[in-house]
C-alpha cells in the first residue's frame, strides 16, 4: 500500500478510530473508583444498575471522555485551517487571541460577580463559558480589526495583531489577577490551564452544535484550503476571491475554538500540533488532513486528561498543562526542523 | 428506606444543639439531597439513618443525625475548623499531594481526596460520605458534581462566616458544646488583649502583609488577619487598607509611605516559590528599613503559620494566642 493512496488514507483513519476506542476504554475503565471492567458495560449496557457506578460512569467518566474528544477535535480542525489560510506552518488557535479573550473575559467576570451567581441550574453553570464565548469572540472581532488592511486579510497581519492582541489580554487578565483576592482566583485557575475537569452534560450540549454545524463547512470547502495555499496571485487567477473565503474559514475556526475554549479553557498545542502529525501521515490534503487532524486532536486531549487524571491519583492535573508538557518540547522540535529546512 | 426526617430545623447558631443518634449509631449512608436549585437526588444504600436538617447561611440541609463520614474538599476553612473541634475528616484536602504538617493532629487515618482545586470525585463517592463540605469557591458545575454524591454544603470562604463556619461543623458532629466554650475563651481572651492593645495601637498605623510572589501584599478591611486587627483589637484602619478592595500589590516605596508603626508579616516559601529570598532581600532593603515599624522592631513575622488564611476561627484563636505571647503584650 503506498503513501498517499485512497487505501492507506482509510488504514490510518481506521487505526486512528481504534486507537480513540481503546483510549475511550482505558479512560472509562480507570480511575480512583475500582470498577472491573464487566461493571462498567454492564452499567453502560443498562443490566445492572447501581448509583454509584452510574454516577462514576455517566457523569464523571463519560462527560470527560466526550468534552475530550470534541475540544481535541475542534482545535485540531481549527488549526488545519488556520495553518492552511496562514500558510504558516506555526500558526494556531492561540493566535486567534481567542484562549487569551476567553480567558480575560472569564476573569473579569470573577472579578465583578464572584460570589453573585448562585444555584446549580443552567443559569449558573452557562455562565463561566457565555463569558468564555463572548471573550473569545471579541477578540478575534478585534484582531480582525487590526489585520483587515485596505479590504483585504493579509496572513501576516493577522498573525500579528493576533499575537499582540492575546498578550495585550494576557496583560490584562494579568491585571486582574492580581486585583482580585487568591482565593477568588484559584478556581478560575484552573479553567486557564485548560481542564476538562468541570465536564459535564450541558457543556456538551451547548458545544456540540457549533462543531456539527461548522466542521462540515469547512470540510466542504477544504479543495478551497488547498488553494488557499499557494500564492495569492495564483489563487486568484484561479477564480478564488481569496479574501472572502480566507475571512469566511476564518470566521468558522473562530467560532469553534471559542465553543472548545469555553468549555475546557486554554488547551494550548493541540491546534498546531495535529495538523502537522496528520499532515505526515495523510499528506496535505485538506480532504484527508481534517478528518486526521480532528481524530488526532481528539485522541490527544483524551490521552492528556487520562494521563493528567491518573498519573498522580488523587491529585489531578488539567489536561492542557500535559498537553502543554508533552507539546512544548514538539514545539521546540518542529522550529528546529524548520531552521534546518530554512 | 427508613428515612426519617427531623424536621426541627437547627438554628445555624447551633443555640439548640441536642442531636438524638440513632437506634444503633451506626454510620448512615443515605442521604436525601436538595440541592438549591430544588431537585431531589438519593444516591447510596439506607442502613439505618436518622435524619435531620441544618440550616446554614439561609440554606437547609438534610444531614445524618449524626455525620461520621465527613470529606473536606475545596475548604481549608472547614481543615481549621476541624482543627479546632478535633474533627477527623474521612477525606481532605491535600497540598502538594499530602496534607499540611499544620493538620497532622486531625488527618490520621484520613484519605486525601486531591488538591483544593481539582478534588477527585471518584475518591469522594468511594468514601460514601455523609456530608461534603465543599467551599462557596467551587464553580456551579463542580457543586452540582458533589451533590450528586451526598448532601454538599458549600462552607463560605468569606472571613466573617468564620462563627458560622465553626458551628456548622460542631453541628454536624455534635460538639456544640465545645465550639461554644472556645467562642467564650476567645471573647474573654480578647477582651484582655485588647485593654493592653488598645492604648499602643491608638493613632498609631498597624498593617497585616502577606509577601506574594516576592511582592508586599495588603489586603481589604474584612481579609485575611485584618478584621482581628482593627475590628476585634480596635486598631484604626489605614487609608489605604480602607481603599483596597480587594488583594494589592503594593511596591515598598508605597509601603514606606504608609509608614506603619506595627507590621504583622505572612511569608510562606510556598508562595515564593520563584523568589524563595524575596523576604531576606526585602529585609536588606534600605527603604525596608527606614519603616518606622522596622527601625522601632515592631516588626512580627509569621505569628502564626502561614498556611492558614486568617479569617477562621483557628487562625483567629491562634493569632490571639500568638499576640499574647508576643512581645507587644509587655510593650508599652
């Protein structure tokens, strides 16, 4: 079977889909609570129903394994399209400025109403992410801002502003941070180094519809990603108005990081880093990359947060400070190759 | 399941404190929870639980009779508590993957159930709890979770719940009494600090820092150790005390413009951890040291340890002990 061929696409995909189950197993099987393995299918197959086992799986285990998978996915779609309209290859969700805006947000929300917001209903559970999500959103409005330049969206530019915008942020939340009482702080702490931790149903639910409606968008304009690629004169010749659609993906990738940030907060690497593993494995076809980046970034967020959550049993850590510990030296690694190339 | 409810609601105040046990004693595993938004869950099996209902900060509770089971999660302020009442949790809250030297006396036998931030819910269900003390800091997602394990009560960390806070964990655990005498000695201890305090802190500047990552930290009128301070000790607030709203950086040039007579000084490594030295080098600072408080030594660090928060009953009792042991009980 040769790389590159339609048999080969659908082997890695396969193993990829594989290697998901067998996470989502590990993940569903393991934990503080001794389950066997009989326990848990017959908790999930409904056979025998005990409290405590449904507990553990349906709201502790599960919610993780799913908000997992869709933040992975999410992210690492969002950054296959940001590396392919950037035409850079160290582009990713972060530049949006949108873990940065999202975080800001949520901060200056503890600042005002900590303590304000009671209850356990939807009400008080939607807010930490609503913040979250309008954060996000507004600041990548306002990198658009600084990157649109005479009519147009310049790679550059919005590389950028992109990174000035998010440490302009990072300055501000900063700010707050240290305004605000340690105490106040340290939960929302956590959602910054990007935990899963807080999964649950509602999340779900108020993230899905955003990765069901725009993934398939963008997966239907990635012939269009692939052009995108090359220069822009080509492109144009080719009879791509480049800008509309550069802005259009943009918009897309912006509204499911900021869904993905709201709910698990800045998970830093996952964008940038599975594209690039996808792009060895299936080439860089758009066609073929995005349903690999999507599995890839799913299986590592639910690995990170398996690791993150058994590792040190009972002490947790968030899933992006694994990510962040496993993605740093592959940072480090995929600038050193480039500078070799160079 | 025999679950029989009392309804004779216990003020919060634990005035009224007599709590029948049931038939045997034996540990109650069921737990009928409300939560706030109203719903009921029953999670675990009833051996023979008599239950009651607490009320704390406006909110009720259906608890055991009597809660042998209790985990601490989240809430340092319930660790203190413990501390003081003795209280062996059957889970608590680890720093750093074991718990403070300071709780040793009441984490024999004790499972660590996490960090404050990231408390593992499995370990917490498989301790089949009574009742959780969660703190009022948790999110609504993360108290949602526990209250799906057993009854959860989020403990304030607003420092003048601090009386509530001790005697909501004396009710549950039938030490009213107790709590209720360590309120009187801390009222008549106080009262006598204060008749020598007074006189020497009048018109004069008394501030409580905590240095924070290497810089000098000043806290709102109702934090950390400052409501013993001015409130309780009769000290007068400064200006810039009154005006933080909430944890401030302040620089040392600042601090020398307060120019306070006494300082009460928190420093932990533990906060430091990136300038471990940042106490020694202030102390070598010259600005440092032309602080009237430095020049007149009235200069106390670490009366008490720096884990705990102030603002609780055992950092409050533990303060005042600290002061009347302290040199200033003798000074003029």
């Amino acid at each position: 079977m040769t790389k590159g061929s339609r048999g080969y696409y659908t082997a890695v995909l396969g193993v990829m889909i594989l290697l998901l189950l067998f996470g989502a197993y590990f993940s569903l099987t393991q934990g503080s609570m001794d389950m066997t393995v009989k326990e848990v299918i017959t908790t999930l197959l409904r056979l025998d129903v005990q409290p405590d086992r449904d507990l553990v799986i349906f709201e502790f285990r599960l919610p993780r394994i799913v908000i997992a998978v869709l933040v992975g996915a999410g992210l690492g779609i969002a950054g296959a399209v940001l590396q392919g309209i950037t035409r850079n290859g160290l582009a990713d969700p972060g530049i949006l400025g949108i873990n940065a805006g999202a975080g800001a947000a949520m901060v200056i929300f503890l600042f005002f109403y900590q303590g304000e917001i009671k209850g356990t209903g939807w009400g008080a559970i939607m807010a930490m992410p609503m913040f979250g999500l309008i954060g996000g959103l507004l600041s990548a409005a306002l990198i658009f801002v600084f990157a649109w330049k005479r009519g147009s969206l310049e790679p550059e530019r919005l590389l950028l502003s992109g990174i000035a915008v998010a440490s302009g942020l990072g300055a501000l939340t900063i700010y707050f941070t240290l305004k605000m009482d340690a105490k106040d702080f340290e939960m929302a702490a956590v959602w910054t180094a990007g935990s899963i931790y807080n999964a649950n149903w509602k999340y779900i639910v108020s993230m899905l519809p955003w990765l069901l409606i725009l993934i398939p968008v963008i997966y239907s304009k990635s012939r269009l990603l692939d052009l995108l690629g090359l220069k822009d004169e080509s492109t144009r010749s080719l009879g791509v108005a480049a800008d509309k659609q550069r802005t259009l993906l943009l918009l897309c990738s912006v509204g499911i990081v900021s869904a993905c940030v709201s709910v698990s907060g800045g998970i830093g690497f996952i964008g940038l880093m599975s594209p690039h593993i996808a792009s060895r494995l299936v080439g860089r076809r758009h066609s073929r990359l995005l349903p690999a980046c999507g599995l890839i970034g799913g299986l590592l967020v639910m690995i990170s947060d398996y690791i993150g959550r058994t590792l040190f049993s009972p002490v947790e850590l968030p899933a992006g400070m694994v990510v962040a510990i496993l993605g740093g030296p592959y940072f480090i690694y995929l600038m050193y190759r480039n500078r070799r190339q160079a | 399941m025999a679950v029989i409810l009392m309804v004779g609601v216990l003020s919060a105040c634990g005035s009224k404190g007599e709590v029948k046990d049931s038939a045997g004693g034996t540990k109650a595993n069921s737990t009928a929870v409300t939560t706030s938004a109203g719903e009921s869950k029953s999670s675990g099996s009833a051996e023979s639980g008599e239950m009651r209902t607490i009320t704390y900060l406006d909110k009720t509770y259906t608890v055991p009779a009597k809660a042998q089971r209790i985990v601490i999660t989240g809430s340092i302020e319930s660790m203190e508590d413990a501390l003081v009442l003795d209280v062996t949790p059957t889970g608590a809250i680890t720093v750093g993957g074991k718990f403070p030297s300071l709780f040793t006396k009441i984490t024999e036998g004790t499972v660590g159930i996490g960090e404050k931030t990231q408390p593992d819910l499995e370990g917490i269900l498989k301790l089949k709890p009574d009742v959780i003390l969660a703190s009022t800091k948790f999110p609504a997602e993360t108290l949602e979770k526990f209250a799906k394990i057993s009854t959860t009560i989020p403990v304030s960390h607003i420092s003048s719940d601090w009386e509530k806070n001790l005697n909501l964990l004396a009710e549950l655990t039938g030490k009213q009494a107790q709590a209720k005498q360590l309120l009187e000695k801390y009222k008549s201890d106080l009262a006598e600090v204060r008749k020598t305090l007074n006189p020497v802190f009048k018109d004069k500047k008394v501030l409580a820092i905590r240095i924070r990552k290497g810089s000098i930290c000043i806290y709102p009128q109702n934090v950390f150790f400052n409501p013993s301070i001015y409130e309780e000790l009769g000290a007068s607030v400064p200006d810039e005390v009154a005006a933080a709203k909430a944890q401030q950086l302040i620089s040392l040039e600042k601090f020398s413009e307060i120019n306070p007579d006494y300082v009460f000084i928190q420093f932990s490594e533990d906060e430091n951890k990136e300038t471990p030295k940042a106490f020694e080098e202030l102390q070598n600072n010259p600005i440092w040291k032309s602080v009237n408080a430095v020049k007149n030594g009235h200069v106390y660090t670490n009366l008490v340890d720096p884990l705990t928060q102030g603002g609780t009953a055992y950092s409050k009792f533990a303060f005042l002990e600290a002061l009347k042991n302290s040199t200033l009980m003798q000074a003029k």
